[in-house]
C-alpha cells in the first residue's frame, strides 16, 4: 500500500507572550492509503496541531508533509493539497453554512467549479455515504448534533477528498451521536477512504488499523488497538481512560485474577471471565 | 422535609404557534439535602429544559416548585433570591465567562448576594481552593485560561454563592478524561464541604453508577423512571428501548448471565465487579 501521507520529522512551534512553544516535536508518520488511523492524546498533547498541518491549514517550522507526493509547504498547490485532505472539526454548529442541506453539501463542490448536473450526483452520493439522504431538504439546525456533524461529513466527502481527517468529531455528541459518526467513518473507510480520527475515547479506537498515542508533542506508542488498550497504566499516566471493559480486566489482574488484557468488546470480555470461572 | 419539590410540572415551548412542542410534561419529584441525584435520557428528552425550571430561569407553563417548601413562583419580583439557593452550571459554562479577571468573575455572583471587601475576597479564595485554582490565577483573564481551566472558573462562580442545591448539565461534555475527572472531583468535594444537594445531567452512565444516588429517567419530556441507582441499572432492556444503556460493565455481567453462568444482577461499578468475581471462585474453591 502506497502512502497518502508522509509526515517527516515534523516540528511545530508557536509564540505565546513572547515565550516559545512547542506543540509537535519531531514527529514522524506515514499515513497509508486506505487505512484506518487514530491519534489519541488529551487537550494539549499536539494531536489537534498535527491534524492541521496534514492538510496544510498549519506549516510544520521545521521538517515536511508530504501528501499524495506534494509539500504542503508548497504555496502553489495549497489548493490542492485541502482537496485532498478533508478536515471536520468538533464543532457541528461551526461548520455549516447554509440553511437547506443540500446546499450546505454542495457548498464545496459549487466551490470547485463543478458542472451543476456533477454537484447534483456528488451530494446525493455524499449524503447517502453518510446515511442523511432523506435529510437533504431539512434545515440543519432542526438536526440533532449527530445528524450534524454527518452533514458536516458530507460536506467534506462530495469534494472527494482521498483522506478524511477528524478533530474530536464526537467530544460535543451525545451517547448516540457518538455511535452514529464512528459507524459512518468505519462504513466510509470500508469503502476506501483513508481516515485519521483525532480522539480521546479509546472505545473509538476498537476497529482502527492502528492506533498511536500523542503526549507533549510526541508519539508515546504505536500499534494496534489491542497492543494499545493493554497498556492499561500508561493510557492513564498521559491522561486517557481505557474503556469500561479494558478496566474490569485491568482491575481483575491488580487483584490476582488472571485473565488475558488484549480483549475489548464486551462479548470477548464476557468470555475471558466465562473461562477464568470455569477453570478449576 | 425535602429541600427540593417539582410538582406536576409541564413546559410548552412556542404555545399558540404552529412551533408548539411539549417540552416537559407532568414532571413530579422530591430530593433531599444532601442526596446526588442523576438526570439521563437522550437529547431533546427535556432533561434541560427541567433543570432550567429548578432556579426560575424558566417559569412553567403548569405546575409548582417548591425550595425548602417554599413555591418559589410565589412572589415573582423576588425570584432571583432563588438563585443563591439553587446554582445552575450550564453546558459549556466557559463561554459564559465575561469578566477582566479570574476574581471579578467568580466574584460576581457572590456580590450581587451583596458580599463586600474581606468577606467577599475570602469567599473568591475559599472557592478557589476547593476546586483547585491556584491564586496566581486571580489576576489574569480569564481568556487566557486553557478549556479545562476556564471550566473550572465557570462553575466556582457558582459555587462561590454557596448555593445548598447545585444543578450541572452535561459538566464534562467536551473535555478529556483528565478533565473530566477533574470537574468530577470538585462536584464531589464541594457536596461534601458544604452537605449540598447535587443535580447533574450526564450522558455517562458508567459515571452516574459511580456517583449518584437516585437516577431520574427522562423520554420525550416526561420521567418515566425514578428510582435509587441500581433499581435503575437493573432494568437493561427498558432503557434500551428509550435508546439509553447500562454500564459498559453491566452490559459484560448480563453477557455472563446468556452463557448461563450464575453472577448478580447488581453489578454496575468496576469495584463491585471485581468483587463479584472474587467472591464467585472463592465459593467454588468452598464448594
């Protein structure tokens, strides 16, 4: 698989009353085509710093990123470079401009020049992909939070952006919110879309090709949901929380009951104690 | 003697136009000082909308709610008073932060009580230490802060009127888990510094297993449970058919019960998971 992006020893600095920070610090990561990434880190970690500037909204201070074979330093195809990286952020509310739908979706593609019978096929395909199409002719503030930010998806996708990246799409979603994005980034990345997702709930991170783990500007650990989720004490020690039922068998093991910790739904949690009880 | 009584309380939004929606309707319940009392239900359920009843922001459409047996829609033009008594934190409290400093805002509410000088500063400082905001804080905007910082601020701005009731909607939406266990610890510090009473609105219910003592369950603006915590957790399938859950950790338990493996049905906390388990082998060893 080839690399959408390339993230080469990236560091990111910024000045604040007259003091110098550093959000990123020489980090490096290759995102591949069609995977399935998530970068978990708490506020501050430099996660968000790093989601902007793989789609050139930030310019690394020093080292590069490299997507689909251009620099986003590069000011020419600046443009380029935000077409094929889409960004949703936190904030639904934020990001939608019109007051049909429809035409919120097809805000970018009418951006892009496209011929009107073109925009018509994106957004119906967009709104689809996201699951809204009976939607389109709705007023996006009578939808839920949920319903919002999928609108806010669609926006993004009806550009046919190669790589979507999300900042915290769910830290402003209720329970069902919640669940309705992550089904719509696994069904969209099912279909061949490359996804960052930006978190801080590691139950997000379960079906993820690869999670790494963000504190003070750098990369902490690297692996897959399972080798992250076991790591129990350094999840907590940056500030994360592992999900309930990474827990339970956490708190089982501190207290001499021995069951494996590499297990996250909570079917595969029920059978790891089913055979703790039945051994003899 | 309840500290807290909603009696047969209704909202309509929009009445008389084609907008009409009942936002909350024939809601009755009682607290007690010093209990913690969760609200869950999903968006639009009216959870807010109720809670913003409970210091008179919203006057209802029908019914009464008495503080301390009082109604407090007795005397209309003294219905700030009620403010002192029940503090409402609202979603995203830190976008309500308006002050030049950090003390002039958690001063407000305090003064407008008509605190003045020492008093007044000792308050602020009280306040301050309770939930963690350190003095060198005081003096600076409060649009300096971090997220989880200008939080903390919001809501001790509330505390500092020492209100004896406390509302929270959704206080840790938004944050990371640091932060929220952070506003997590303070809710609980200031219940016990100060006996208070606790409302809070949450969509955790791994959180509400762990700290409330009585859950209200709201659907389509109506309560159609109340009941102490576990009696609440031990009903999966009727909160599954309002789109609500039981802890991530009950939800294991009951996948035990299908493999017909005998475990309790009282298991909503991690803690009490554990020693579920401890005590089922130790009785295998026993038997």
């Amino acid at each position: 698989m080839s690399n959408i992006i390339e993230i080469k020893n990236v560091t990111y600095n910024y000045i604040e009353d007259e003091v110098e920070y550093t959000a990123v610090d020489n980090v490096s990561l290759d995102i591949k085509r069609g995977s399935f990434t998530v970068i978990l880190g708490h506020n501050g970690s430099g996660k968000s710093t790093l989601a902007k500037m793989m789609n050139g909204l930030n310019k690394p201070t020093a080292g590069d990123i490299v997507v689909d074979g251009i620099n986003t330093k590069d000011e020419e195809t600046e443009l380029l470079v935000k077409r094929k990286v889409g960004m949703v952020f936190q904030n639904p509310d934020n990001q939608l401009v019109a007051s049909i739908v429809e035409e919120d979706v097809a805000f970018g593609p009418e951006n892009l020049g496209l011929e009107p019978q073109l925009i018509r096929k994106r957004v119906d395909e967009a709104l689809e992909s996201v699951g809204m199409a009976e939607f389109k002719d709705s007023t996006p503030h009578h939808l839920s939070g949920g319903q919002k930010q999928r609108i806010a998806i669609a926006g993004m996708i009806a550009m046919r952006p190669e790589c979507l990246i999300l900042d915290e799409p769910t830290a402003m979603l209720d329970p069902k919110g919640r669940a309705e994005i992550i089904t719509t980034i696994e069904h969209l990345n099912k279909q061949g879309m490359t996804v960052v997702l930006i978190t801080h709930y590691m139950e997000e991170a379960q079906n993820a090709d690869r999670v790494l783990v963000m504190n003070d500007g750098k990369f902490i650990a690297d692996g897959t949901p399972k080798e992250i989720f076991k790591n129990v004490s350094m999840l907590k020690s940056v500030g994360l929380d592992v999900p309930q039922t990474t827990e339970l068998l956490y708190e089982l093991n501190q207290n001499g009951i021995s069951v494996p910790t590499d297990v996250l739904s909570i079917e595969e949690t029920a059978n790891a104690i089913a055979a703790f009880l039945e051994e003899k | 003697m309840s500290v807290l009584k909603v009696q047969n309380l209704s909202h309509t939004y929009g009445g008389n136009t084609p907008f009409y929606s009942d936002a909350v309707s024939n809601v009755s319940f009682t607290v007690e000082q010093g209990e913690m009392i969760g609200i869950i239900g999903h968006t639009g359920s009216g959870k807010s909308t109720l809670v913003q009843h409970l210091n008179g922001i919203l006057k209802p459409t029908e019914g009464e709610i008495f503080i301390d047996e009082e109604n407090i829609w007795e005397r209309p033009k003294e219905i700030r008073k009620i403010r002192s008594k029940v503090g409402l934190v609202f979603q995203y409290p830190e976008y309500q932060l308006f002050e030049e400093t950090v003390f002039a805002d958690i001063a407000f509410g305090p003064k407008n009580m008509g605190l003045m000088g020492d008093e007044l500063k000792k308050r602020v400082l009280d306040t301050c230490r309770l939930i963690g905001v350190k003095d060198e804080y005081l003096e600076k905007s409060p649009f300096d802060l971090s997220g989880g910082e200008k939080r903390r601020v919001a809501i001790a701005g509330v505390m500092a009127m020492r209100p004896k009731i406390i509302v929270f909607d959704e206080p840790t939406a938004g944050l990371d888990p640091k932060g929220r266990q952070d506003i997590i610890k303070i809710i609980n510090d200031y219940r016990t510094a100060y006996n208070a009473t606790v409302i809070i609105i949450s969509h955790s219910m791994e959180d509400m297993a762990v700290m409330a003592d009585k859950l209200i369950v709201m659907s389509k603006g109506e309560v159609v449970m109340l009941d102490k915590t576990e009696k609440v957790f031990a009903q999966g399938d009727r909160l599954r058919s309002i789109g609500l859950n039981v802890p991530i950790v009950t939800r294991v338990f009951d996948a035990l019960r299908q493999k017909g493996i005998s475990v309790p049905d009282d298991v909503f906390t991690v803690e009490r998971a554990v020693e579920a388990l401890k005590q089922i082998k130790a009785g295998d060893r026993n038997a």
